[in-house]
C-alpha cells in the first residue's frame, strides 16, 4: 500500500506536545498584543510565580503515575511556612529551613505513605483527610493570622531572589525537574514507579515492592511540598494559613494538561512543568489583556476539558489500529 | 449453484500490520463455510469486513450479483448480513421479545410498541431455533447458549441471508454445541448462508459444506467437504508445521529434589493442607477443572498471597513470604492472565522484559547490559518485534508471553512455575513453547505446568499432579497415566 505524505503520526508525538504548541502560540499572540508582556520583569514574574505550582506538580505526577493522588500538597504549603515561622526564631536560618523540611516531610510523608503505600488505603480520601488537617493545624496554631517573616538571602534567593541575572526559584525548578526525569527514566525505582502505575499485581508478582514505592512517592511529593513551602515564605516575606488554598486542583490540572494519565502508568515530568507553565502563562495574559481573574478559572476549565477530550481523541485515533490488532493479531 | 456473496481482492491493514492481502471469499446460499486459520490469519478481520464493522482498504463486495459497500454495521444488517460475536450483545437486563427486535421494525399500536404482537412474532422466531422460553423472560436470566439463540433470532427478525458466527461454540457445553448445530443445519436448509469460525477441528469437519483457509493474512485454499480432513486442514493452516513432539529421555538415575511444598494452605481456603515435589530437570503437569484452587496455589507459592500454614523449601532451605524473596530463591512464575497480571501495557516490550531484574532504587540502570540481556532472549525465543521501545500491547499474543517467559527466565530460577502459559496462543507459538520448557527441562530447570488442557498435560509432563476442590487428588506418573486418572481425580470421582 502506499503512502502519500510521511507526517509523523498523532500517536508518536509526546503527550505534551499540543500543549506546548498552544503556549507558543499563546506567546506570539501576546507578542503581538501586548508589547508588555515581554518585558524583562513580566517574564521574571511568569517564571516566579509558576516555581511553586510547578514543584508541587512534579511531586503530584509521582504520586498519579502510580494510580494514586496527593490532594494535600496545598495545605502543606500553609503548614511548612508555619513550621518555618515557628523554628526560625530558635536557630540559624538554614539550620530552620533544613529542620522544617525535614520535620515536614516525615510527618506528612508518613502518615500518607503509611496508610497509602503500607496499609493499601485510597489515596484520595486519605489525602483528602490530610488536605484538611494540616489546614485546619495551620489555622488552630496561627489563630488565622499572617506572620511576617525575616527570611534572610537564602530563603529569599530560593523563593523569590536572584542568583546573578537568573531568578532563584527557576534554578530550583531547574534543579528539581532534572533529577526528577533521571530518577523516572535511568532508574530502578523510576521503572518501579511506571510499573506499579501501570498494572500493580503484574508489579507484585514480577519481585516489586510495590508498598515501598507507593510509599516512597508520598514522600516526595511531601518533601516537594515542603520545599515549595518556604521557596513560598521566600516569596511572600511571611507565613499565611490560607496560602495555596486549592492550589492542589490547578496542580492537578496543570499535571493532566501536560499528559500523564490519572489512572496512573503513563506521563512525564516534562508535560507537567510544561502544562503548569502554560496554565500561568494564560493567567498572566488574561490579566495583562485585563481580563477579570474570575475568567481565569473559567478558562483553566474549559483548557482542561479540552486537554481530556484531546488525549481521548489521541487515545482513540491511534488505538483504533491497535484494537484492530489486538482483536486480529492478537486474538485472546 | 448461485452465488450469494462474493467478496474480491480484499484487503485491510492497521498501521504497518497487513491483516488481510487480496482474499476471496465466495458464498452460496444454503451452505455452511468455515473460514479455517490460525490466530492472526485473518478470519476475524474478513468476518467485520463483511459485517460492516471494519471498511476494507481495498477490494469488492457483491451480494446475489450487485456490488454492495458497507459503511457501517446498519448497511450490512439492510443487505441482510448479520454477525454473531463473541462476545454477545445483548441487552442483559431487557426482555427475550425486546432483544430480539431491539432496533428492528417492531408494530406499534395507538400507544406505542405493540407488545403483544412483538411477543407473537418473536415466539415465532425462537420456535425456528427450537427455543422455548417466555419472550418476556429477562435476557440474563436465560443460560449463556440460550442468550446465544437469542442473539441467532435476532439476526432472523431482520431477514438476514447471510449469518456470520464468529467462535459460536467457544464457550458452549458439548450437548449445546450438538444443539446449536441442529439450528445452523436447519437455517442452513432454508436457505440462509452461514460462515463460521472456530479452532475446533472436529466440530468444523462436523457441521461444514465447504471451507477456506487463511494464512498469514492471505488466502490459501478453498474446498467443498470431500476431499477435507484434518491433515488437509493443518497442511494449509500452518507453515511450518511444529515439529513432532520429542519425548524427553529421562535419565536413570534418582534426581535431586529442588522444591518441597509442605502442608500449605492459604487464608482465602481455596486449598487446604497441600504437599507436593519437584525433582530438578523435571516438568509436572498439575491438573484440575477451573476452581480448584491451581492458580491460588501457585501465586502463594510465590508469595503474592500470604500462608495459613505450611512452608515452601527451595534446595532443602525455607524460603520467604514476598514476591522478590520468593524470586530471590529461585522461584518464577508466568501467571494465568496475561493482561491482568503478566504485563504493564503502556510499557516498552525492554522494560517488560526486564521487569523482575532489580538494584538498589536508586542505582542507574546500566543500557548497555540491558540491551544485551533484552537481544539475546529475543533472539533465543525468536520474538518477532520491530521496535524493542514500542509498548507491549503491540505485540500478538504468543510473542507477549515469549516476552513474560522471558522475564522469568532473566533471574535465572531454579523452578519455573507457569500457569495456562499457552491460553488463547496460536499453534505455532504454542509449539514453540513447549519446545522451549524442554529445552529448558534437560538444562536441569524444575518446571510446573497448571493447564487445563489434559492434551497439554500429557504433551509436555513427566508427572502429573491433580488438584480438586482445593486438595491433592493424585500424584500420577507418565509411564502408567491413563486420560481417565486425571479426568476421575479432576472432577473428583475416586480413583
């Protein structure tokens, strides 16, 4: 048979790929919209602030490759600056920030990888409880109220400061997404974490720990979580119980955006900083263009619709060979 | 004779994979035809090809004389070309009398459907296919082969000539396929063309007026009834026709006991209190009907499940309770279901292939030695694949459990336990498989074979265990096992 053209396929392009189009088209649009936006400091501000959601989303596509979620990555944002707050005066600024991410990660990566990973507990629900405990702690030890922190260059170079001409949180972010990608793509544990994701009891009976993993990618998206916490007190000179307060949903929908599957086994670490970073690039435009921040969510929906009904048409259109296949090649 | 359908040239390929290469295919009214092939030859495809489900990239259709094209399955039930799948479907929770007329021209009265007229006139369709049941009976409380009728009247309300039955008798009970015959001779006499596929041998040299044969997606022969046998079939349906089966020489001497089983139960009670050995380089059947407690056996054995009681001894010494400790030892095991339990799906075939070989978590898995660990097994099983970074799901059955076996092997086990390792496998692939375990046999590998397939048991075992409702029902040799044994210990009469 033959073929006339040779297009790359739908199917062989990554994921990601039609979300990274639309952010460079998003970007030429703007360029030609507003001159503004290309500004040194708008694009310093679009990368600032899209270092936090886009570590916590790192931490979330581990915990969603394997079939799981982590819905308490934003109370734990509040709840880090908190710890921080309160450490900070006792000890040495860096000495606070290791003790705080340290004492955040073990409590929370504990209690959700323990009755996760361990005890085999629906990670929804179970991080769903987290989600509002560790808000509600926040709320119960500030009595509500917003603590001013004296931050210091080192969490103000994580949070918000530069390092030479380069913002601080995008070498975080930088740093974060590159071992991230090696640990999934060259090593063991990576191939565990796809695999656990993509048929769990085939996992088991091939020699996985499968509790460990899923245990283990609780306590990364904790120890991301805490990171992101104080790169936030860097950010914002303070602590606020009410920061980051749904932010878990826009880093899931920045997750999803960038490709990886909710029913776990399929995804990247690239399509997430891509997706999270497209998200905050239209927020950034629409409030340039002065469009009312209420539209934003409106349009993070119907982007997020559109990503599902995309990938589903992917899924479909490059299946329908495959179920072609597996019904005449393959025949069970 | 006349012809009724007429299909030329056709041909249907998805991606790269050619599923059908110019077949013909000739019907007459009034005969039973029996497409004949290995999995993957083709059969299914022409079958949806000529139902309407699949649009053929090439080729022609013609129906008593008139071209035809079939867009859709609508355009083919019209021209009066109806399939009966696998898989039924059927409406489970609607009435007999709904289902069958389920999108046909019912009769409606001031009110809407006219119900007792519908009733009448499906009463007299199942009368046809001798079926007597209450057409206001819910489907799914009728016996898988009745909902099978069902389906049969439904493809006869809309007037259909010709009847396409993929796999019919499939999961049909031996008295049922005797039944569902008597129908498909008496449709056949009035008139209706019916083409058939099965891999059953005898019951396609029972019931066929004629026959073609697919290969390797193209056509290969076509007959009437005289002349057919099965030879004649096996001859056009295979290529290379797997080499007759070399009997093992089993050495004299007493060989070395490499696992014990001891007294082992399990929490769930699907078996109780079983003991058992395996001496090195020998292959143990281990029979028994669906049920009885094989595979949970064998997957607590390996440690996916946690022991009541009893203990697991590899070389003398016990062994662990998780899967990796179980592997660490010594033990592999290729399970019942590949997709649920064997493959990750989105997975490459490499990293499925490699996916019992372990490190520390966080050590960097080296792609050099990889690549030839993966080469070599794929040259030694001759899997047939393209591209080693292509999810498995990619790959026909038989190459996937290649790759499964594979993997088991790559940890270089003292035991290998494999659990209906030949299901929904074509013959070739199958053959080549019981090639490889003994191969792998007279290297000194101690191998269990669970299969429900009492050929396959007495194919390949040197012994045969059988298992009944959860107990060791007997403990056969090869040398003086009858069939009968296994079948009286299966299905727990005394031996």
């Amino acid at each position: 048979m033959k073929r006339v053209m040779k297009l790359p396929t739908v199917s062989s392009l990554p994921a990601w790929f039609g979300i990274l189009v639309l952010e460079i088209m998003l970007l030429i649009a703007m360029a030609i919209l507003q001159p503004v936006f290309f500004s040194g400091s708008n694009l310093s501000n679009i990368v600032r602030s899209s270092a936090v959601p886009i570590i916590l989303g790192i931490g979330m596509t581990f915990t969603i490759l394997t079939a799981g979620i982590d819905l308490s990555v934003g109370s734990v944002l509040a709840f880090t600056g908190i710890v921080l707050s309160g450490l900070i005066t006792h000890m040495p600024r860096a000495a606070a920030v290791i003790a705080t991410i340290a004492l955040v990660t073990l409590i929370v990566g504990g209690i959700n990888g323990f009755l996760i990973g361990k005890l085999g507990l629906n990670s929804f629900v179970i991080t769903l409880g987290s989600l509002g405990i560790f808000r509600g702690i926040s709320y119960l030890v500030t009595n509500g109220t917003t603590r001013s922190i004296d931050t210091g260059p080192l969490i103000n170079t994580l949070g918000d400061g530069n390092v030479g001409p380069i913002p601080g949180p995008f070498l975080v972010v930088i740093f974060v997404s590159i071992i991230s990608i090696y640990a999934l793509k060259s090593t063991y544990f990576g191939r565990d974490v796809f695999a656990v994701g993509g048929n769990e009891f085939a996992a088991k009976l091939a020699g996985i720990f499968t509790s460990r993993v899923k245990m283990t990618v609780y306590f990364i998206s904790a120890f991301l979580a805490a990171l992101a916490g104080v790169m936030q007190v860097g950010r914002l000179q303070a602590a606020s119980p009410t920061i980051g307060a749904g932010l878990e949903l826009t880093v899931v929908a920045g997750v999803l955006l960038g490709g990886t599957r909710l029913s776990g086994g399929v995804g990247s670490i690239t399509g997430t900083v891509i997706g999270l970073l497209f998200l905050q690039t239209v927020s950034n435009s629409l409030t340039i263009q002065g469009v009312s921040s209420y539209w934003q969510q409106v349009v993070t929906g119907v982007l997020l619709g559109a990503a599902v009904l995309f990938d589903r048409i992917r899924i479909v259109y490059s299946g329908r060979s495959k179920r072609g296949e597996e019904s005449n090649v393959t025949k069970e | 004779m006349t012809t009724r359908v007429l299909m030329e040239g056709i041909s249907k390929r998805f991606d790269a994979v050619h599923a059908l290469t110019g077949v013909n295919l000739t019907l007459h009214p009034g005969e039973v035809h029996t497409i004949a092939g290995e999995n993957g030859s083709g059969k299914s495809t022409l079958l949806k090809i000529l139902a309407g489900v699949l649009k053929p990239d090439a080729g022609s259709i013609a129906i008593d004389g008139t071209a035809v094209e079939f867009p859709d399955i609508r355009a083919a039930i019209n021209h009066g070309v109806t399939m009966v799948s696998q898989e039924l479907s059927l409406v489970p929770h609607l009435g007999v009398a709904e289902n069958v007329f389920l999108g046909h021209n019912q009769t409606r009265n001031a009110f809407g459907i006219d119900w007792k007229d519908t009733d009448r006139r499906s009463l007299e369709i199942l009368k046809r296919l001798n079926l007597s049941v209450n057409p206001r009976a819910e489907v799914s409380s009728l016996p898988q082969h009745e909902q099978q009728l069902v389906e049969i009247a439904r493809a006869l309300a809309s007037q259909t000539k010709v009847l396409l039955l993929d796999e019919p008798t499939s999961s049909l009970a031996p008295a049922e396929v005797e039944a569902l015959f008597n129908v498909v001779r008496q449709l056949r006499d009035d008139g209706v063309s019916i083409v058939m596929i099965s891999h059953r041998m005898s019951e396609m040299l029972a019931i066929s007026d004629r026959f073609t044969v697919l290969r390797d997606s193209k056509f290969i022969d076509t007959s009437t009834r005289n002349g057919v046998d099965e030879n004649w079939l096996i001859d056009r349906m295979v290529l290379n026709k797997p080499k007759a089966a070399t009997k093992r020489v089993k050495s004299d001497e007493p060989q070395r006991v490499v696992m014990e089983v001891k007294s082992l139960s399990d929490f769930a009670g699907s078996f109780e209190n079983i003991s058992f050995n395996i001496h090195e380089g020998e292959i143990v059947g281990l029979a028994g009907l669906a049920g009885a407690g094989r595979t949970e056996l064998v997957e607590t054995i390996v440690g996916a499940y946690s022991r009541r009681s009893g203990e697991v001894f590899i070389n003398g010494k016990k062994i662990g309770h998780n899967t990796r400790s179980t592997m660490n030892s010594g033990i592999a095991l290729v399970p019942d279901d590949r997709r649920l339990k064997s493959t990750i799906h989105e997975m490459s075939v490499r990293d499925n292939l490699l996916l019992a070989v372990h490190g520390r978590p966080a050590k960097n898995r080296s792609r050099k030695k990889e690549e030839k660990i993966v080469n070599s097994w794929v040259d030694k099983f001759s899997i047939k694949v393209k591209n080693l970074d292509s999810p498995i799901s990619a790959l026909s059955g038989g190459n996937q459990q290649k790759v499964v076996i594979a993997r088991c092997l790559v940890s270089k086990p003292k035991v290998l336990i494999l659990d209906e390792a030949t299901r929904g496998i074509d013959l070739g692939a199958k053959a080549e498989i019981y090639e490889i375990l003994r191969a792998l046999a007279r290297e000194g590998l101690a191998i269990l074979v669970v299969s429900s397939e009492i050929t396959e048991i007495f194919e390949i075992s040197d012994r045969v265990l059988v298992m009944h409702a959860g107990e060791l029902t007997a403990d056969l040799d090869r040398s003086t096992i009858k069939e009968s044994d296994v079948v009286s210990a299966a299905t727990g009469v005394l031996v």
